[in-house]
C-alpha cells in the first residue's frame, strides 16, 4: 500500500469518527434535507432520497482524493 493511499485511509476514518462523535452526542451535522433532495410522505411511513447531499459529499471526496493523491 502507498503512504498516499495510507493518509487518505487515515483522514477518510478521522473524519468519520468525528461525525460518529457528533451524531452520538445528537448534534445535528450542516447538511442534509438540501433543497433538491426527495422526501416522499405518506400515510404509512415516507422515502428520502438525499440526491443533492450525495452529490455534494461526492465532489467533496474527489478534491480531497485528488489533494492527497496527486503525483
């Protein structure tokens, strides 16, 4: 394995053991529920299909992927 996958693999759980950290003392994280995100309600229960979150957190990952993994 490189050290520059390594650092990524490092940075990647970092982050995600903060977000774990905050969910678990229920601070709410500053995304979610964006505008173009789907929330189907009904009588039974509903959907959420977050496109706009994912689509953000996608572009996120790349820069930090492309930051860490540039030759």
């Amino acid at each position: 394995m490189s050290p520059e996958i390594g650092r990524l693999v490092l940075v990647i759980g970092i982050v995600l053991v903060v977000i774990g950290g905050l969910a678990a003392f229920g601070i709410r994280l500053p995304f979610g529920r964006l505008p173009g995100d789907i929330a189907i309600e009904g009588e039974r229960g509903g959907v959420y299909i977050p496109i706009v979150t994912m689509i953000i957190i996608s572009v996120v990952l790349t820069i930090l992927a492309n930051l860490f993994l540039r030759r």
